[in-house]
C-alpha cells in the first residue's frame, strides 16, 4: 500500500484517518504540532504518542523530505540560495533573504514552469510537475533548521506559476498558518502570478488577507504577449479587471511587478502609458533590474530602473526599486537548477 504524506494533510484530514481507526481525537492535534510546530516528521520521536500508535502511523504515513544539494551563501547581504533535492529525484530552488524586519523566504511552487515568460530562466527547463503542500512546506521548515533562524514572511515568487497549482497552493495556506501548527500570518505571505485571470476571482472570494503580486512587465497588449505568453490567453484589460476586483474583495493593495528591460519596456513612453493604466488603483509598482540570464538578450542598467520608477511617482504611481538581493550567487529564479543540470527528471 502507498502510503500518504502525513504533512500535506489539515488537522481535520488526520482527525478523520485516526477516528477511523479507533483513536482519540485530541492524538490528531499533538501529531500535528510534532509536525508543524516541533518540525519533528520521524514517528519514532513523538515522545508523548504509545509506542503502539507510532507503529500504526509508520504503515500508512510517510513525509517526503526534502535533501540539500547545493548551498550558496551571498557575501554581499547575507542571501542563502538552496538547491533542494527531492524525493523523486527533481529539484527546486528555494531563497532566504535578510531584512531589517526578519528573515523572508522565497519557495518554488512547481518544479519547472508552462508560463514561458521571454526573460525568465525558470521557463527554459519546462515544466515536470506540481509540488505538493508538503514540499512546499519543507522548503521552510528545512531552512529554518539548516540556517538556525525562524522565517517571518513567505514569498511564493521561485519557480512555477503558484496559481497553475492552484488547490496545492490553497492547502499549503492552509497548512502554514494554522493556529494549531506553524501559525504565520497569511497577511505575512506574498504570492506571485504572472495573471492567470480566472483563479485570481476566485483566491478574491476567499478574502485570504494575502498579498497578490502580479508580474506585469509591459503596459500594452501587444508587448506584454511578446514576452509573456499568457498575455495571449488573459489581456491586460481583462488582467487589470480581476485585479480592481481583488483590491474591492480583500481590501488589500496589489503589488504590480514591473521588470525593466533596456529597449523593450523601459522608455519615458512606456512609464506614461503604464501610469495612465494603473491610475486611482490601489497599488504599488515594485520596478526590478532584471537579472541577467544566460539564455536571453534582455539586459537593465540600475539607473535606467531608477529613473522609470520616478517617472512613475511623478505621475502619482507608487512605486519604488526593488532591492538586489543575492548577485553574486545566481540569485535568477531557476538559474542555479538549470546550470547544475539537474533539471531534465521525467
């Protein structure tokens, strides 16, 4: 029999499995909080469980771990970038950055990406699958033990599309901000998409109090599907539509990000035109120097990021330049899987 990863499921799921097989309730919460608050996942140390009951749980449950491959360290700001390897063999990409608030964290979603973004080096592997709540949980708790520090914040921005693995990534929310496990705040969660329209709708009814960031990158249709293929399926009108729904829904600003890209979406023009597009939203535009892929043509000088973002204050837009964090150690999403050349499991 196959056994179930115990850390993907809720509370309530693991009260169901052990009411079934004639266990208290109340062994479902301490088994939970051996997982999510002790990080504990070998049954044999859930000290206060009958050694009975731990043999019972050995047969049908299992947590996949995650395995460090690859460790950089930035000597610059203290960034640490992790290949994490795992259980089927594949690897993802996980970040850990420092800031004057804590530490915040940047997990992949997907192991590869559909999306196919121009400037992106996640995209040029493909996509091999899903991560389940469980690895997406790992990629925390596991650096969390491997730095000896407690995460504050949690950004959904590494590789994959988090709203192409939609019910996953509903379940990890779930599941890390939990009162009775991890209990991080979901307004302490950032999660990224590059504007898949229709699930947008529907993370607004949920009222999750979350930040959306949503990847822009061009102020019109025609540019945006050039290097976002999306575009193709959900326009910027349509896009701009659900994103004035989710700020009505949840009352939260969104975060629009804007890489700039010298000769493709960095001129005085484009600024204009994306400040007439964003005016009287709730908004802040986060303006990124795109990381140099090896891959592709596209380049961005700081100053020219600079010089867009006060273009655009100047025109009543919030925005401000996102902080480069980690270049000195392949600090570009799906760089470090792609050139350790780990990245082709079926």
């Amino acid at each position: 029999m196959e056994k179930t990863d115990i850390l993907s499921l809720e509370l309530s799921e693991i009260e169901s499995i052990l009411s079934e097989m004639g266990e208290k309730k109340f062994r479902a919460k301490q088994i939970f909080q051996w997982l999510h608050v002790r990080k504990v996942f070998d049954f044999d140390e859930m000290t206060d469980i009958s050694v009975q009951l731990r043999e019972r749980l050995k047969k049908i449950f299992c947590v996949n771990g995650l395995f460090v491959q690859k460790k950089l360290e930035s000597h610059i700001d203290n960034t640490v970038k992790y290949l994490y390897r795992l259980c089927d063999g594949n690897f993802v990409e996980t970040v850990l950055m420092e800031y004057n608030y804590g530490y915040s964290i940047c997990i992949s979603t997907q192991v590869g990406c559909k999306m196919g973004c121009r400037f992106c080096a996640s995209a040029i592997a493909g996509f091999i699958r899903n991560l389940t709540p469980a690895e997406m949980l790992l990629q925390i708790y596991e650096t969390e033990k491997n730095s000896g520090v407690k995460i504050s914040s949690v950004v959904l921005m590494g590789i994959g599309e988090p709203l192409d693995n939609y019910e996953n990534v509903l379940k990890f929310l779930k599941l890390v901000s939990d009162k009775n496990g991890n209990n991080l705040s979901l307004r302490h969660i950032s999660l990224s998409t590059c504007g898949i329209v229709p699930k947008i709708y529907e993370l607004a009814e949920l009222k999750f109090g979350l930040t959306l960031s949503v990847s822009l990158h061009s102020s019109d249709n025609s540019g945006r599907s050039e290097i976002m293929p999306v575009n193709r399926a959900f326009g910027i009108p349509e896009l701009l539509e659900a994103c004035k729904y989710y700020i009505d829904r949840t009352g939260r600003r969104i975060t629009f990000e804007y890489a700039v890209m010298d000769g493709v979406n960095s001129s005085e023009k484009d600024a204009e035109k994306l400040a007439g597009l964003l005016r009287g939203m709730n908004c802040h535009v986060n303006v990124i120097p795109i990381n140099k892929v090896r891959e592709r043509n596209y380049r961005t000088e700081k100053s020219g990021a600079v010089k867009f973002a006060q273009y655009l204050v100047r025109k009543g837009i919030n925005a401000t330049v996102r902080r480069t964090l980690g270049s000195d150690i392949e600090a570009a999403c799906g760089q470090l899987r792609r050139d350790s050349g780990l990245y082709i499991k079926q």
